[in-house]
C-alpha cells in the first residue's frame, strides 16, 4: 500500500515538472508560425517591424 502511494507521488512530482517545458515549447511553436505567416505577408522582424515596400516601376 505504501509503495502505490509513493509511486503516485513521485509521478505527480514528476508530470509537475515536466509541464513548464512543454508550455514553453507550445508557445516558442506558436510563435515561429506566427512570425513565418507575417514573412509571407510581406512584413520583416525589425525594430518596429513594418511590412517590405514593395519597389514597383
């Protein structure tokens, strides 16, 4: 009996830990699609980010 409770929390302390990092990774994801959907609409990761001028003749 003890060692099914000791089991249970060590695995809880584990998923615990665990979970920040995939947060992190959810949100560094979203953030790549999000800045490669603007590079195809034209807009540059500058400092303030603009969209390109299009040099049209």
């Amino acid at each position: 009996m003890k060692n099914r409770w000791m089991l249970r929390v060590i695995s809880l302390l584990m998923a615990v830990t665990l979970l920040p990092g995939c947060w992190t990774l959810a949100a560094v994801g979203a953030g790549a699609y999000g800045g490669y959907k603007m590079k195809e609409h034209g807009y540059t990761l500058q400092n303030p980010i603009t969209k390109e001028k299009k040099s049209g003749k």
